[in-house]
C-alpha cells in the first residue's frame, strides 16, 4: 500500500510516499529556514505564502521520486528543493500507484495547516482517494520506523514497533511522553505546562545571539563549552508527574546573562549576548543544554520503570540532538529506537508512515468533513 503524506505544519512544505508503513519511496522537504532566519522566529504570514507556492510542486516531485525510482542520495535520502521553486514541469501521471493521502490536520501554525488540508482534500476529491487526517505530534513517533528502499537498509526486528512502548516526542511546540498499547491506541502520561523543550532551545539560542533555529546553533556551541559551568534548575512536579516545565529554566538563564553582563533585570534581552564572551556564550549553551537532557531523561525513567516497555522511541526535532540521543541510551534498560536526524525534523515521510495504519483500520475521512486543528490535541 504506497500512502502520499502531505505536511505544512509550520515552515517545512513536505510531502512523501512511504510504502507498507515503512518504506520511504520518497521524502520531499521544502525547508523556509531562510525565509525566517531574518525575523529571528517562524512568522506564520509568510510561512503560509510560501507552502502555497511550492505545495504542488512538493507534491509533483515527491511522486515523481517516488514512483520513476529516482532515489536521491542528498542529505541521506532527502530533497531539499528551494523554497523558490516554482517550476512544475509535465509529470507522468502516477496517481494510479497512490492508495491514500495523509495530512496533517494539526497541531500547528493554522494558515500553514490551512494549505495542507486543503489540497489534501482537493487531491482526494479529483483523484479519487481515501483521505486521512494525522495528528502531527503522534506522527512523529512513526519516523522512528522507516527505512529507505535500497536492499542494504532492510528494516532489522528491533528497528519494528514493540508494545507496549513508551514515546518521549519532543519538538518545537510539544514535549510528551505517550504509551502505546498498540498502533492508534496511546495515553498521554506527560507533557510541558509552558514551554516545549525545542521553544526553550530557540528562545535561549535568541538571547545568547546564536541564531535561528535554536537547537542546532546551541549543540554546536556546546560542544565547545563546559556543561558544569554553571549549575541551571530542573523544574520538580512531583515525583510521580511526568509532566516537564521549562519556563523556570529559561529564567533562570536569563538572570545568568543579566548578571555575567553586568546589568540589572530591565536591560533588554536582545542586547545581552553582545557583552558575553565567546567562551562565556558557549559555557551557557552548554550548562542549559544538560539541563534539559538531564531533564528529559530523568521523567523518562521514571515512565519507564512504572510501565516496563518493549521499547522507547525518541521522536520530533530535539531528538536530532546528539546529547539527549546519548544520555537516553545510557540511562535506559529498554532498547531505544531513535530516527536519523533529518527525519526527526518536520516530513511528510512520518505522517505517511502513520496513515498507512489508519488505512488498515479503515479511518478515513470524508474530505468535507477535514479541517484545520491548530490546537488538536494527541
Ligand atoms: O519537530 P520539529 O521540526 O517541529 C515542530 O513540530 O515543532 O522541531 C523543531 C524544533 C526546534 O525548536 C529546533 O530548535 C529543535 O527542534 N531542534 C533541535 C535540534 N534540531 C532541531 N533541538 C536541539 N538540538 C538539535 N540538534
Ligand atoms: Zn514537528
């Protein structure tokens, strides 16, 4: 069963036709990075107008790849195509080897989501297939269980769901940790009441004037820092709470900055960084960096030990972060599955990967019916 997955969640403009499940035939990411990098942060206006430009030729190419058995070797497996893109040159018609169309109903940016769903909901109507609406957040646990179709990556047992399994998702807008009993079958055990840890990632990299986006800038900066420089809170809910917070800690750094600076509470944030040394900003990065692993890890042992999974999946953008990658598989007794970098960022791959068990369930929707969520919950 190929499955056509649509995502425009925030500002990736991706789609990707993913096979059984499990096999990427193809992962197209039109990133707007540069669009944004000048604003500092995502600006939704313009993320919007940009997926409407390159949607369709996202989807054209993704089909293509998918389906001429181009398979690219940029990026370990990766499109990147230029948010300018606009060129859509005549394609072969390969709609008749699509079985469904996946879309992200939400959560997200809602003008971003708005161009998704509606060509989703146009593709089924004039194409004639199944339509099924995807959580963004549950999808991103399904990255953790795709291979690419060349024979030398053929899927292992262990690289396969195993129930019960305990998922910590950790992106830009959430940090949960959910159990799944079974595919489409989960309960939320935790999750952030302020900041997800990618946001804490983003605003600290902003006031230490490492760039955007935050989570890559700080682990670079980090490796050439000292994580025991400076000692940052870990928010304490309870002791049996699997919830996260992380607005504390982001304070906490703030008044850090503000001290090394010299300045009282009111100086303007966007000003500190330029009084920081290079090592003093490294330092920071690093310390805040190992809070939030330590952070992490340390609710998911304590799920880990109450509900006794087969296996944990580490899912959503943070968990392209090296550190929190190493810092779980040493700490945790159960085998750990965590999706190479690029596919723990924003695809559509992952958002196929789960449609493809919405199919099997038969939970399609009917595509009148399909609207943009910007707060659906998991
Ligand atoms: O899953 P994602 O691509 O989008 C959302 O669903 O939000 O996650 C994006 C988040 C951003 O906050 C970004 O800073 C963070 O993931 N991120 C990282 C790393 N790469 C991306 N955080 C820490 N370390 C990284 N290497
Ligand atoms: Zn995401």
């Amino acid at each position: 069963m190929n499955i056509l997955g649509i995502e425009t969640s925030c500002d990736e403009t991706a789609a990707a036709v993913v096979k059984d499940g499990a096999t990427l035939l193809s992962n197209v990411v039109a990133s707007q990075i540069d669009l944004h990098a000048a604003y500092g942060g995502v600006v939704p206006e313009v993320a919007a107008r940009s997926h409407i430009e390159v949607m369709l030729p996202v989807v054209e190419k993704a089909l293509t790849e998918a389906f001429s058995q181009v398979v690219s070797s940029e990026e370990g497996g990766v499109s990147q195509i230029a948010s300018k893109t606009r060129s859509s040159l005549p394609t072969p018609d390969y709609w008749g080897l699509v079985d469904g169309i996946a879309v992200t109903a939400g959560p997200g940016l809602h003008g971003s989501l708005l161009i998704g769903t509606l060509t989703a909901r146009t593709l089924s109507y004039t194409k004639n297939k199944p339509l099924y609406a995807i959580n963004h957040v549950e999808a991103h646990v399904y990255a953790a269980f795709l291979h690419d179709a060349a024979p030398s990556s053929l899927p292992s047992p262990l690289s396969s769901p195993r129930f019960p399994l305990l998922a910590l998702i950790v992106s830009g807008g959430h940090s949960q940790i959910a159990l799944f009993r079974g595919h489409l079958d989960y309960t939320v055990l935790g999750q952030t009441r302020d900041d997800a840890a990618g946001e804490a990632f983003d605003k600290i990299a902003k006031l230490l004037g490492l760039g955007f986006p935050g989570g890559p800038a700080i682990a670079k900066a980090a490796l050439k820092g000292n994580e025991q420089a400076f000692s940052f809170p870990k928010a304490k809910l309870g002791k049996h709470s699997l919830d996260y917070s992380f607005s504390g800690l982001k304070t906490a750094v703030l008044r850090q900055v503000q001290e090394l600076a010299g300045l009282d509470h009111t100086a303007p944030s966007w000003e500190l960084h330029h009084k920081l040394t290079e090592q003093q900003r490294n330092d920071l990065a690093a310390s805040f960096q190992k809070t939030v692993v330590d952070t992490l890890v340390d609710r998911l042992e304590v799920a880990c030990e109450a509900h006794q999974p087969k296996q944990i999946v580490l899912a959503g953008g943070v968990a392209a972060n090296q550190a929190l990658r190493q810092e779980l598989r040493r700490r945790v007794p159960v085998p750990v599955l965590i999706p190479p970098p690029y596919l723990c960022t924003d695809n559509a791959a992952m958002v196929a990967a789960l449609g493809h068990h919405y199919a099997k369930a038969d939970q399609q929707i009917d595509p009148a019916k399909l609207v943009a969520d910007s707060s659906l919950a998991m």
